[in-house]
C-alpha cells in the first residue's frame, strides 16, 4: 500500500478531485496548508506599507491506495494541478505498512 500526497494550488482542488474520482479513487483527505518553495513568497502593500508575505496558501491532498493505483493517481493529480506556473506543487509518494478501520477492526487492504 502507498499514500500519495499532493502540494497543490488551492484552486486546482475541485480539478483533481475530479480526477481521481474518474480513476476510481474513493476517499481522499484535504487539509489547508501554507508554505513556499522556489517561488519564495512576495510583497504585498497595505495601508501604505510594504510587507513580505513568506507562505503561500496551499492544500494538501493525501490518499492511500493499493500500489497498482498509484502510477494512475500521481499521472492524474499532475495533470489537473498543472499550471505552468511556479508553485504548481510536489507529489510525494511514501509506503504504508498497515491500516487499521477504526469501525470495523479491518485492516490491510480491506479497510481502504
């Protein structure tokens, strides 16, 4: 099993959420993040005053699949996430050793 998680622009969310879900990629999880990489944040004035804003809105998207889905996943999330543009965001890809359904008890695959 490997868990995908993707860095991405959060404007491209309902864009790759839609992708993975025509891969056939059922749950996935979101969290809201802030950060930089190349593109080093920039300057924004307010009030007249010029102020550094370091970190960027980002999302993050991760999911865990069974490992025959994960080349389809990584080709689909960098697709739809794709700009062009600095800070379009990175994919990391990362083994997972178990799962355990909270509800069920079921673990491996089964509780995908």
């Amino acid at each position: 099993m490997k868990k995908v998680e993707a860095i991405i622009k959060p404007f491209k969310l309902d864009e790759v959420k839609e992708a993975l879900h025509e891969i056939g990629i059922q749950g996935i999880t979101v969290t809201e993040a802030k950060g930089f990489g190349r593109q080093k944040g920039h300057t924004e004035l307010y009030r007249g005053a010029e102020y550094v804003v370091d970190f960027l809105p980002k999302v993050k998207v991760e999911i865990v699949m069974e490992d025959g889905q994960v080349e389809r996943a990584v080709e689909a999330i960098q697709s739809a996430a794709h700009t062009g543009r600095i800070g379009d965001g990175k994919i990391f890809v990362s083994t997972v050793d178990e799962i355990v359904r909270i509800r069920t008890g079921e673990t491996g695959t089964d509780a995908i």
